[in-house]
C-alpha cells in the first residue's frame, strides 16, 4: 500500500496536521523552514495569513497541499 495524503488541517503557529490513508496522522512545523528559506516564490507563504488558506487538492488521483495564493505576487 502506498502512502497517501488523505487531509491536513491548520492548527495554527506555521504547523499542519496530516492524515494519511492508514490513518496515520502526523503534525509538521514549517515554521523552521518558512524562515531559513529563501526562494521568492515561497515568500508569501511566510504571511500567516496566506499560509492558513492551505486546502487538501485532489488532481489526478493524487491529493496534494496547496494554499491560496495573493493575485499579485
């Protein structure tokens, strides 16, 4: 069986709760990587507000996290 992204919730601080197929949940704290890392495009993601939009999206039979971006980046 392969791991696969079932849900992921905000709980708050730059942390996110995810659930896996087996049901399996795990808590990851981006807080650490959000601050050391440099790319532009990962800029707006560093703005809670923006980061707390983040939803579970599922395309092809794959579910990914994706966030709601600002229009203008």
């Amino acid at each position: 069986m392969f791991l696969e992204l079932k849900n992921a919730n905000y709980l708050g601080n730059f942390r996110v709760k995810v659930t896996f197929n087996t049901d399996e949940e795990k808590i990851v704290d981006f807080c650490e990587y959000l601050k050391h890392e440099k790319r532009k495009i990962i800029e707006p993601l560093k703005d809670e507000a923006v980061f707390k939009t983040l939803f579970v999206h599922n395309e092809f039979k794959k579910l990914s996290i994706r966030f709601r971006m600002p229009a203008k980046l």
